[in-house]
C-alpha cells in the first residue's frame, strides 16, 4: 500500500498491481448521489482489526498490543503507547513476513519461510492437498505454533504483553490453535517485561475486520474514540 491507499499491491489478489484504490473508490463515490464529498479513509484490515479491537473488543483499555489476522493472508497491526503504528508508509504491522520457518515454503513476497507461507489458509492447503477446513490436529497445533513463534519475538521486540487474533483459519482451527500459539509464545518471550504475553482469539469474531473499518472511519489517529 502507498501513503493514504493511493494504490494497493495486496499479495492475495495479484491482478491489483499498484492498483489506484482511492481514485476508484472516489470515482464510485462521486458518481452516487448523495455521496460526493464523504471522506474516504483506506487501510488494510489487520490495521483496522487492531483499532477495532482497542476499541470495543479483546485489546479494550490496553495501549501496547498486537493484532493479527490469519486467514487467507497473515496481517498485523501494532498499537504502541495507545497509537496504531504506521510506519514510513503506512505499512507497519506485516507480521506475516517475519522468517518462522528458514528452510520452509517460498512466500509470494520471494522470500523463504515467511509466516504467511506456512500458516495462510491457502499455503496449508498447498501443503496438505485439502482445504484449511479440514486440517488435522496436528496441522492446527503447528500453524498455531508458527504464530506463537511470530508473536513472541514481536512481543520482545516491542513490549508488548497481548495478541488478539481474528481470521478464518484461526478462529476455525479455535482451542488447539490458541493453546499451541500460546504454548509457543511462553517458550520464546521469556524477557522480564515479555513473560506471560497473552495471545487471545479477537473479541469480534469474524465481524472484527469489518467493525475495524469502522473504528478505522470514527477515529481521528492516534486512538480510537471512547467505546459506546
Ligand atoms: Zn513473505
């Protein structure tokens, strides 16, 4: 994504290549009645999943947190000291780049063992020849445990004592998911300021994404507004 979502090059779609998302939607705007001047505000969803979440879900009342979407992708988005990191251009966050697996799959972003290789919907069907709904146990366990080992380091990195984790594939893979990331995020966040990082399934659910959007058009940066 360039500053703003002038345009976008999401990995998951590869026909949008600097795809020019604002001038679209501002077309599509204009071009409706009544809709001519509304704001527009873009951003990708694990970012808006984070405000979300600090918002009125799992994160409420916490200024240092990670959220995580892992579904057909894997995203992240930080809030640090009560503000939504944004990075040079607006990218901060991709957590499903950090290097989990050195000898594993090759990522669509070119580089080898990335988390979004490894547990994404789509790379763990590649593996297993079936889709992600159908996973083994065992499957489940390691795709939490790759996340674990993502979030602990972050939570190292950064601080940071909570991950809430919203997508399809983690929400649907559910307890044995949770409690090996968890088990995971024990073994490699062990600083004095990182031991007993939580990591958490989002407290939106499947709506959390979309209800981030929304937190996404309330808010004026850095934190959300007061929940209802
Ligand atoms: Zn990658």
């Amino acid at each position: 994504m360039t500053p703003g979502g002038e345009s976008v090059s999401p990995l998951n779609i590869p026909a949008w290549r600097s795809f020019p998302l604002r001038a679209r939607l501002t077309g599509v705007l204009e071009s409706r009645a009544g809709s001519a001047g509304i704001g527009l505000r873009i951003d990708n969803d694990a970012k808006a999943l984070a405000l979300g979440e600090g918002w009125i879900g799992a994160a409420r009342g916490e200024r240092n947190y990670l959220a995580l979407v892992v579904s057909t992708g894997v995203g992240g988005g930080i809030v640090l000291e009560g503000a939504l990191l944004e990075g040079a251009t607006g990218n901060a966050g991709h957590i499903g780049h950090l290097i989990v697996e050195p000898e594993g799959q090759i990522c669509p972003c070119g580089a080898r063992g990335c988390l979004e290789a490894e547990a994404s919907g789509p790379s763990i069907a590649r593996a297993t020849g079936a889709p992600a709904e159908l996973a083994s146990l065992e499957v489940k366990e390691r795709t939490g445990r790759l996340v674990g080992r993502a979030v602990g380091s972050v939570a190292n990195l950064l601080d940071l004592r909570l991950a809430v984790v919203a997508g399809s594939v983690a929400l649907g893979f559910g307890t044995p998911f949770f409690l090996a990331a968890q088990r995971e995020v024990d073994a490699v966040a062990r600083l004095s300021f990182s031991a007993g990082c939580r990591v958490a399934p989002a407290g939106l659910g499947e709506r959390a994404p979309l209800l981030g959007a929304a937190a996404l058009g309330w808010t004026t940066r850095p934190a959300p507004r007061a929940g209802p």
